[in-house]
C-alpha cells in the first residue's frame, strides 16, 4: 500500500513537472491560452493526493509593464523638447531618459488614431477611415472594429498582463454608445479590465460625462472638479493597486487625457502663468519655434519655414481686438498643454514610487494628429457653433474674455495659433497629405533596455507600430487567432531596431494616408500627396479626380516646401499609382470626403439605433443617452408628454432634458411653474412658461412645437399644455441643425453634467422633486 502510495505520489510530481514545464513554453500564438489537460488521479481519498500546480498564464519573464501617453490635438512644435513655447518639463525629461522620434506620424483625426495605435493595423483596416460619428455603410468607414484586428491591450491581457485605459475612448460605434449596447467595442470588451473616461472624441473637462467600465460615474459636487486631475488620481490608484497587489506582473496603462482637444478648459492659476506670452503673435513665435528646433537638432539646418495658408491672417493686420480676444486663446491653451503635461509627471511619479521605472516602456505621442485649426479664423466661445454653421464674431466672444477656459465657455482657438503649433509645417489636424496634420512630437523610454538616452532616431515611423514593439518587447508573438478568429496580420514595423542604432535602415517604407479626401503616400524618403480641404473649409475646394499632386523629397526637405511634380512626373505617376493599390489593399475605397452631412446617419446609411422610430417613452432614471442613440428631435415638429405627480409642497426640477449650457432643450418646473426652455448654442434662450404654479397631485404637461419648414435651423412656434389645457406660447427664432453636444445627454428627472437652465442647475441640484411616471417624446 506505502509502495502505491509512492508511485501516485511520484506520478503527481512528475505531472507538475510536465505542467510547469509546459508553461514555460506556452503557445502564445492563439489567444487565449487554452488550459492543460488535468492528469488523471486514481486517488480516493483527497487526503492522500498531492494538488497539482495551479495553472495561470504569467507574461514571459522580464515583460516590461507599458505606458502608452496618447495627448489630444497637440502637433509637431507642441512641447519645449520639440522647440515649442510651453515649458513642457515631464516630456523634456522622459526624452532625455529615452529616445526623440522627429519623424513619427498619426492618422490626422482622432479616431483613427486611436484605433491604429492600439491594433497596428492601418485605420481603415480598423474601420475607422475618419471619427465614428462620421461612419458610413461602407467597409473601411463603419466606424465598427472588427474582430480579426483584436487590439494589443488583449494580446497582452491573454498573455499575463494587468490593463487599464483612462481618458477619451472614441473608438465605440455611434449607434452602440447605449446601455443596451452590444459592449463588444466598449473599452472593457477591447482588452482592458479597467477604464475610467469618456466614450465620445470630447469632453466638457468641468462636467464631464464619465464611465467606470460601462457604469455612469456621477461628479462630485466640488467646484474645484477638473476631469484631466480626476483620470490621473484613477491612473495613480490603479497602478499602486496592481504592483501592490501582484508586484511582479506587468500592467499595460492607456493614459489617454481629453486635453488638449477642445473645449479648452484649464483652471485660472494655470492660465495667469502664461500671460502675455503671446502677445508678439503667431508669426513671430513660428520664427523662434524653428530657430529653436533647429538649435535642438529636430529639424535639419537650412530648412526653412513652410508658408501659412492664405486663410490665416498676418499678425500685423489684426485689429487690436481681434489681437486681444487671440492672444488669451493661446494664453488658455498654452495653459492646458502645461496643466497636461504635469498630470502626466505624476503618472511618471507613481511608476517611480513602486519601483518599477526602470523597466517601463513608455510611449509618450504628443498629438493624436496635429493642432486643430478647427476653431477657423477667429476661434469660439462655444465649439458647437463649428458643427451647426454659426459664425460667432469677435465683440461677442470678447465678452467671456475673463471667462475664456472656465466652466461658463466651451472654446476653442483662431487657426493661426494651429499652424503656429505644427511649426514648421504648413497644415493642420485633418489634413493627412501634410506632415503638419500628421507628424507629432514622440518620445520613447525604456530605461533597462535604451541605453543611448537623449538620442534623436530619424527613421520614418507611424502609430500602427506601436503595438508590434510593445510584443517584442515583452516577447510575445503576434497571435495568428483571438478568441476564436483569424487575425489580419499586423501591418506596422517594431521600433526596436532603431534603439540602439541612430543610423539603422529604416524598416517601415511605405505608408499610405488618407482622411476626408486629404490624401497622401509615403515611400523611401519620397511623399506624394494632394490637398484637398482645409479643417475651416466645410467643403472639398475640387472633386476627387481633378485634386492636384505634388511631391517632395522628404530627405532633402524636411518642411514640405519643394514641389519636385514638375521636375520627376514619372516618379509622381509612380506613386500616385502605388497610393491606389494601398487604397485597393487597406479599404480606402471608395474615398468619402463629405464632412458635416456625415454626422446625420440617414444621409449616410450607417445603422441608427431609432431608425424608422417616431417615439420613444421613457420613465424616471433614465439618463445619459448621448444624440447618437436617442430619437433626432432637429429640423422638425415635435410632441413632449409627461405625466408626473406633484408633492404637496408643489414640485421643482428637471423633467426631460437634452443637452446642456451650451445648447438643448429642457421641460422642467421652476418653483411650481412648469416651462420649457430652448437654449440656442448658450447664445440666446427662449422660454415658454405656465402662468401659474401646478397644483398638488396628478398632472399631464405637454409640449408640442410647430416646426417652421424650409430647410435646416429654422424657428417654430411652441405651446405649453396643462392637462390638455393651453397655458402659454411662443416663438423660436432659431434651432441647432445638427448638434446639441458632443457628450450631454438627454435625461429624465435630472440635468446631468452643465444645466440647460441655469436656474434650475445640474446634476443633483436639478433632480425634480416629484414623481415621473413617463415621457413621450414624438417627431413629425
């Protein structure tokens, strides 16, 4: 009996060996790691038997953990490492303990971005041919990923690694951005076991609307609440969390700041330190940013400064107003990227603090695409006149002076200040076919493998090659299958074999580019590209098969100012053609280049969640629907109805609301007095309000507006109904045509984030008094 004994005994030895031994050489190639087979017990009593090791999947030895920093609408000349004029401390010194990349590329627009950098696949591969609230039907534009272009944040959680993404997410579908989903493109279902940020590609930074995971985060009632301050805490938690936890597993951090896209939002201590920094202007400033870059070495000397677009103005021909109002966009923007890049320092800190600095490998990409020209001319009080065609003027915007960056303005800033930042190129995010939309400051660290700290790497590189070094960093293969599908092959290049090597043979030779019909292709030092549409221009300025084609020797002229089409036509043919059979290979095709008539999903034919739907009925509670999931009340007549119940003590708050400070609409009762209140892009408000308060008890209030036809934006006349009574009506002037707010929601029994209604306040303040039962909201 002792000698059976023995033998199990040593049968179970031998099978843990096998089964550590197996582990050791894991196939990684299929995801996720399927468990070994259980060895057979012939034991009876469990008292008798040895356990056999607990299997789990650990990530190869030495895995570095991974930092990805990826800043929001910064360009080329953005940071003081890179020549800039903000003092930039935390990238300065992530260079010096690293590598600078001068010639690392994006997409030109968030999305797409975001999408390539986490799977290595080109953008369109990705579905993400531009930003997803302008997906359409066709393959390469749906705004949709795949699932055989599984992200890295998987590879890496199969493979042993603790992750997390923090920030701006836009990368779920417009139509699936609901709680009814499907979550499968949510952050939690792309790789990360934690996120905590914003689903949409901005953010109101004081009141922001926020997920933990898929659940809706309400803010704190802290008037000092800033949302770039409140995702670093939750970086700096999470990661203290995870080494404290379980010390020796890696963890791989997306730490992915709103900022410094628009709204501009940045506290005052912040903003006073940049006064009067700007005043010289921004022509001024681009000639010392390209004096410094050359000083610097990021930019070779002799080249010279690419000349601005004939729509942005001289300096010395503005009025002094218009000098005024531009001089504190830039003094708040400037003021934001600082306020950024300090966050960042203490995401740095926290990894220093748990002693894992030195074998962090950490990505810092300052800029998702180049500085945003968005704000056209002369900048914005509220960025959602942009989207509805509204021109504000600058006496009007002059008015917020003191308020330019705080919670009562949504800004963004002149154009000039764009091309100024994206120094010392020529354009601007959204245009793909320059450098200046595409090319940002990147810098690269990984103390315990980067020697050469403080180095300049040359080499053509681009987002989709993040993901293959950050494998073979850690050692992992490219899986051939994720949870069941067959990958496309990743199609970016590893940097690795640029960190040891300042002359290394450039590996990524061909790159194609596309955005809006801005297009472009890259190969070998040589670059072929068209313009097509300025960010300010609404529309294209020819059609597709009559653009005109340049092209540039990129290692002889490094700002994109020597038009060589002329002089090598048949190299100019040569790459025009090999755009195509990128275009035909990555689903570029066929190229959209609509813009704002994009964002309406009927135009487009892309899926809506209340396609064919006239109404939909809500009840209490029901809150955070963004505009892409909820009924589209624009541009037509529509019916309110809601039946509450009114305390004895009379009732008081939000009903049903849409949007916020910034623009929508709300149905709500002020002290008694029901009212409903349009609120025109936080430009001019209209109320239509009862005579008197409701009386105690059951009550049905209903507003319908007439809609007055001929096209987008136009008034109508609405009436307000007590108990199918008529108590008041009025006129609109106006209406948003396309959009309330790129992330408030329409709400029931409570105003999340900004209030439409100043009166009646947001979040907890606004939350009605009485009983809901339901809410109609019908369209004509």
């Amino acid at each position: 009996m002792k000698f059976n004994k023995l033998l199990i005994g040593l049968g179970l030895f031998y099978s843990s060996i096998s089964t550590v031994h197996a582990q050791a050489e894991l196939d990684r190639s299929v995801l996720p790691i399927s468990d070994p087979t259980p060895a057979v017990s012939t034991v009876l009593d469990v008292r008798d038997a040895t356990p056999p090791p607990r299997f789990v999947v650990e990530a190869p030895k030495d895995a570095p953990n991974v930092l990805i920093v990826l800043v929001d609408d910064l360009g080329f000349a953005g940071t003081s490492a890179f020549g800039g004029p903000v003092n930039t401390p935390t990238f300065d010194q992530i260079a010096q303990q690293g590598l600078r990349y001068n010639n690392f590329h994006t997409t030109a627009v968030c999305s797409p971005t975001r999408a390539a950098i986490k799977s290595g696949r080109n953008h369109h591969v990705n579905n993400m041919g531009s930003i997803i609230e302008t997906g359409t039907q066709f393959p390469g534009n749906t705004g949709q990923i795949p699932n055989d272009v599984a992200p890295v944040a998987e590879m890496l959680r199969l493979n042993g690694y603790s992750t997390a993404a923090f920030g701006k997410w836009h990368e779920t579908a417009a139509w699936e951005a609901s709680t009814s989903g499907p979550f499968d493109r949510w952050p939690t279902h792309q790789g990360f076991d934690k996120f905590y940020g914003f689903l949409g590609g901005e953010t109101n930074q004081w009141a922001p609307f926020i997920y933990d995971g898929t659940h809706q985060v309400e803010l704190p009632e802290d008037p000092n609440y800033h949302f770039l301050t409140d995702m670093t805490n939750q970086t700096v938690s999470w990661i203290k969390y995870q080494k404290a936890l379980t010390p020796d597993k890696p963890f791989f951090a997306y730490y992915a700041p709103g900022a410094v896209h628009a709204p501009h939002h940045v506290p005052k201590d912040w903003i006073a330190k940049h006064k009067g920094k700007y005043d010289q202007g921004w022509d001024a400033i681009r000639e010392q940013i390209l004096a410094r870059q050359i000083k610097l070495g990021i930019v070779p000397k002799g080249t010279p400064l690419a000349p601005k677009p004939k729509a942005i103005p001289d300096w010395n021909t503005l009025s002094d107003d218009e000098k005024r109002l531009f001089t504190r966009q830039a003094e708040v923007f400037a003021a934001f990227v600082e306020m950024t890049d300090h966050e960042v320092g203490r995401v740095m800190k926290a990894i220093e603090e748990t002693g894992e600095l030195d074998n962090t490998l950490v990505f810092f990409v300052y800029g998702d695409n180049g500085t945003s020209a968005e704000g056209s001319r002369n900048g914005m009080f509220n960025e959602m006149t942009y989207f509805n065609g509204v021109h504000e003027t600058v006496p009007d915007m002059l008015k917020h002076y003191d308020q330019w960056g705080g919670p009562e303005t949504y800004p963004h800033m002149a154009a000039g200040w764009a091309v100024m930042f994206d120094t010392p190129y020529k354009w601007t995010k959204q245009v793909a076919s320059d450098h200046g939309g595409t090319k940002v400051g990147t810098v690269v660290s990984w103390p315990k493998r980067i020697k050469k700290t403080g180095e300049l790497r040359t080499q053509f590189h681009h987002v989709i090659d993040v993901a293959p070094t950050i494998l073979e960093a850690a050692g992992i293969p490219e899986p051939k299958r994720v949870n069941g599908v067959t990958q496309r092959p990743i199609e970016g290049v590893s940097m690795m074999y640029t960190f040891d090597d300042a002359n290394a043979k450039e590996q990524h030779n061909i790159q194609y580019f596309e955005m809006f019909g801005n297009r472009a292709i890259y190969k070998d030092g040589w670059f072929a590209r068209t313009i097509h549409r300025a960010a300010w221009e609404t529309k294209p300025r020819r059609p597709l098969s009559e653009d005109i084609w340049e092209l540039y020797d990129t290692s002889k002229d490094f700002s994109l100012v020597n038009d060589l089409s002329a002089k090598h036509p048949e190299k100019l043919a040569e790459m025009q053609k090999l755009f195509i059979a990128e275009a035909e290979a990555n689903q570029v095709l066929p190229i959209d280049d609509r813009l704002l008539e994009r964002v309406n999903a009927a135009l487009v034919g892309r899926p809506d969640l209340m396609a064919g739907r006239t109404s939909i009925t809500l009840g209490e509670g029901m809150t955070g629907m963004t505009e892409n999931v909820f009924l589209n009340i624009k541009n037509k007549s529509k019916t309110i109805t809601a039946e509450i119940e009114v305390p004895k003590d009379g009732a008081h708050g939000a009903i049903m609301v849409q949007g916020g400070r910034f623009g929508g609409w709300s149905l709500y009762v002020e002290n008694g007095v029901p009212a409903y209140t349009y609120n025109f892009l936080g430009l001019k408000s209209t109320t239509i309000a009862a005579p008197k308060p409701l009386k105690p008890g059951k009550a049905t209030i209903r507003y319908e507006f007439a809609y007055d036809g001929g096209g987008l934006a136009k008034g109508g006349t609405g009436t307000l109904f007590v108990n199918n009574k008529k108590v008041a009506q009025g006129h609109l002037e106006q209406t948003q045509p396309m959009i309330f707010s790129a992330d408030e929601t329409a709400d029931v029994g409570i105003d999340l984030a900004t209030p439409v209604v100043e009166a009646i306040g947001a979040e907890a303040k606004s939350r009605f008094t009485g009983k809901i039962s339901k809410v109609t909201v019908e369209v004509k």
